[in-house]
C-alpha cells in the first residue's frame, strides 16, 4: 500500500488512473480548476464521481438557495460533525474571504454557527434555514410553527434543496473523516 498522501487515504498518481477514472479527474478539474476535498477520494470510483460532480455544480449554481443559506446550513451540518478538512475550507467561504464565494457572512455569526450556539440572522429565509438546519442536525421533530415558516419563507423546492445539501455535506463530511484528513491538507500535486 502507498503511503498516504491526503490524511489516511493514498491519491491516485493521474498515470495509475484506469481511463474512467482519468476521465472523473479531467470532469471535476474542467468544473472546477482543481480536484477539491472528497473527489480527491472519490475519484477512485468513476460511477461515484458521475452523481457527485453534477450535485456540487447544482449546488454552485442552480439550486434555490442562496450562497450564504446553503454556506448556513452545511456549517451546522459539518459543525457537527466536526469534520475539520471542510469546516476549516467553508468556515472562510462562508465568510467570503476565499475569493470562492460571496456569502459574506459575518465572522461571530460563523464562528457560533460551527460551534452549535445559538445565532440569529437578520435575513429571514437565513434565519429559517439556521433553525431547520439546527433542527435536523439534532434529530428533533420540526414542529408545524417552524414548518410553516420554512414553506413561507423559501418554498417547497428551497426546503427540499436545503435537505439534499445536507444529505450531500453529510457524505463530504464522513469521507473525509473516515479518511482522517485535517484541516487544509493538500494532497498529491497535480
């Protein structure tokens, strides 16, 4: 076994990729200029990197949440979960700092959402999508108060993208856990 290159896990070198797994590695570099975070792993399995590439292009761009909502709910997602490889990458996202997003967030506001104290946006769809996510993430019933204001304040589609998002960090989050990778590893250079 190679020694590991990325926390735990052992990159591929691009000329030990299969052709399908090549062609998952040029998909993601084409989308996004580099092979982030889970790919990196991910990339290992071409019919894997197939449903994730468009899900993350979705989330950059189509989807009906803003990019501070959805920076909002994968920081209480991935807060806890206390995956550090993506805290540490979307905690300055979130802030707008990366030059990756404009989210802008302040940073008290995501300092208190990665560590699971109570915060209170002055946005109200920001506002519903902090509770929500809270909610879920602590596995409690989203009582009808808080389930009505979702569907006022964003929508049917907004409230199933939000779901999905979390779902999709939750897979980010366990693959680079079970990986152990820290915060801002780099990985193979390529």
């Amino acid at each position: 076994m190679a020694d590991p290159t990325f926390g735990r896990y052992s990159e591929i070198p691009l000329d030990s990729m299969t052709p399908e797994q090549r062609t998952g590695y040029d998909s993601i570099i084409k989308d996004r200029g580099i092979c982030p975070g889970p790919y990196k792993i991910w990339v290992e399995s071409p019919a894997l990197m197939k449903l994730m590439i468009p899900m993350g292009v979705y989330y950059r761009s189509g989807s009906g949440l803003s990019e501070a909502e959805r920076e909002i709910a994968v920081l209480v997602l991935l807060g806890k979960w206390g995956a550090a490889f993506p805290l540490s990458e979307h905690e300055w996202i979130a802030e707008g700092t990366s030059g990756y997003s404009k989210a802008g967030i302040p940073a008290e506001q995501v300092e208190r959402v990665i560590s699971g104290l109570p915060v209170s946006f002055e946005d109200n769809r920001q506002q519903v999508v902090y509770e929500i996510a809270s909610t879920l993430v602590n596995s409690r019933y989203v009582p009808k108060g808080l389930y009505d204001r979702a569907l006022k304040e964003l929508g049917t589609n907004a409230i199933s993208d939000l779901a999905v998002i979390m779902g999709y960090f939750t897979m980010v989050a366990f693959t680079l856990m079970f990986h152990d990778v820290p915060s801002f590893a780099e990985g193979l250079k390529r």
